[in-house]
C-alpha cells in the first residue's frame, strides 16, 4: 500500500475532546448540551449507530436520552414524540435515525423537528441555508466529518475537482454543496454522479478527490481512480462471510487494497468516516446549546 491511511479514529477522538472542553466552559454558565435520538423499529445497523451516538455524548459530558419505539409506531405517535422533544427545555438537539419503516412519511417526519434542534441538518430550512452559504446552518454529519477529514489531513480542496459518487440527501447532496462554499474546505469543481451517470468511471478517473456514497460493496475500482487521488470512503456494507463470527464482514465502497495502492490517501472501513460523523454531530449539538445561550 503506498496511499496515506486517514485515521478517523484517531481525528474523531481529537474532535471529541474539544467538544468535551466546549461543554465543560458552558457547564459554568448552567447549560449541559442535551441530544435526543429516536429509533423506530429494530433494524440492525441503525441500532449500533444509535447506542454509539448515545455513548459518544454521555463521554463528551453532553445529556443522552435514547427513544426506541416498536416498528409498528404511527406516524402520528411519532410526530408527537417530535413535539415533545420540541418543546423540552433539556433537549438542544435530536434526530430521528434513519431509514423510518416504510409506511412512514420520512420527509413530514424531519419537517417536524425545530430547526434549531435539527442537528442532523435534514429539515428544508437547514438545508436552504447551507446551500445558501449561511454559516448557521447545520450541516450534515456526515459529509460535514468528510470535510473536517480533509482540512484537517491538509488535503486542499480549493480549485480541486472532487467528484462524488452518490446523490443522497444524507451525504451525496450535502457534500457537494459543503465542497462547493468558499472558504476552507471548499472551493471545489464539484461532479455529482449516480446511478444514471454514462460512463461513471470516465468521470470518477478525473477526480482529485473521490467521494464514494452509494452503498454498493467495493463499486470503486482501481480502474476508476486517477494515481494520486485522494479517496473517501463514506459506504459501510455487510458482506456475507462465514469465515467470520458473526457471518458477515464490514466493507466500504471502495476496493481497498487496489485502490489503495494507488491513491495518495484513502480512509479505511470501519475507522475512517464513521468515527467522524459521530464527532460531527456532537459539535452540532454544542451548536445548538450555543444557540439558546445566545437567545
Ligand atoms: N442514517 C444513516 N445516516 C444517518 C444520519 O446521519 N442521520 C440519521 N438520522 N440517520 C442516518
């Protein structure tokens, strides 16, 4: 391997600490950083993701309160727990993880959550900002921890061609609107493929910066990345595998070996983008507590 490993581990644990820092100094003036996280049914991965969230908080000093609800929640049942957590005065921040069961109206669902407590950065009013440029918008963990990891790997993304393998609302959209503001972190030539793009690996070979979001085990091949390219892998697949334990392996959408040797950097999977979204969305529940602090 001759590609640069960036340690998520290591960049969300230093994260982590300057958020603990933040909520100790705003401890002296009586306000505890408070996250709410809901869960609707039982689904596997979202149930990690939630206990680590829940984790990462309470170790940053920040109060936790999980919410599990049975998969067969109404919406209406849902939307009135929103309004709760609303209304809660300890609550700075909350989410809804996601995905919701599929009789579920996700979209009313993130409508409902006040925008100064959406630090998932989900509800339209957040994401008018950010693609406004208004930096009181949240931004959305994940692509948010991507950029974080470049700037902070000195990776420079001014005048760079980042290119974006995936059009979710949760990375793929938010990346690029992120990598498109001026400033740090941004100041990209951004392209957005998907699952409709002609000749995605033509494009994904031009990139500077290859962000692969598209949830498909090892989609990116060698052959798709120019040597030199930086490489971020946001995917997180379970692969059957019965040499192992629990029957299955975690992978990213990247082939890592060949791609990795290479690129000039590439995250690994698990340790490279995960640990950094949950940094990330600490940071924008000290946001959130910051933002009732100032009225
Ligand atoms: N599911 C996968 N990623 C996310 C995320 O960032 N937030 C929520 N709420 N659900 C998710």
């Amino acid at each position: 391997m001759t590609a640069r490993l960036l340690d998520g581990v290591a960049m969300g644990r230093a994260i982590r600490q300057e958020v603990a820092q933040d909520v100790a100094r705003l401890a002296q003036v009586g306000i505890k950083p408070g996250l709410a996280v809901v869960l609707v049914g039982e689904d596997p991965a979202s149930q990690v993701y939630v206990r680590s969230k829940g984790k990462a908080c309470e170790e940053a000093g920040m109060h936790s309160v999980t919410i599990r609800l049975p998969a067969t929640t109404t919406q209406a049942e849902l939307l009135a727990t929103i309004d709760k957590l609303n209304a809660d005065p300890a609550i700075h921040g909350m989410l809804v993880q996601l995905p919701l069961p599929k009789a579920m109206n996700s979209e009313q669902v993130l409508r409902r959550i006040d925008p100064r407590k959406d630090v998932d950065g989900f509800h339209p009013e957040n994401v008018g900002k950010l693609v406004t440029g208004d930096p009181t918008a949240f931004r959305p963990a994940t692509p948010y921890g991507v950029q974080q990891m470049l700037i902070r790997s000195g990776v420079e993304t001014k005048g760079a061609h980042a290119v974006i393998i995936g059009r979710s609302n949760i990375v793929g959209k938010p990346m690029a609107n992120l990598l498109i503001q001026q400033g740090p972190g941004g100041d990209a030539t951004v392209t957005v493929c998907h699952s409709r793009t002609r000749d995605l690996p033509a494009i994904a070979r031009q990139a500077d910066i290859l962000i692969a979001a598209i949830g498909k085990a090892e989609f990116v091949t060698a052959d798709m990345v120019r040597p030199g390219a930086v490489v971020i892998d946001v995917g997180i697949n379970r692969v059957d595998d019965p040499t192992k334990e629990k029957g299955y392996r975690l992978c990213g959408d990247v082939a890592f070996e060949p791609v990795a040797a290479i690129a000039s950097a590439i995250t690994p999977v698990p340790g490279g983008v995960g640990p950094m979204t949950i940094a990330m969305l600490l940071k924008n529940t000290l946001q959130a507590a910051e933002l009732t602090r100032a009225g």
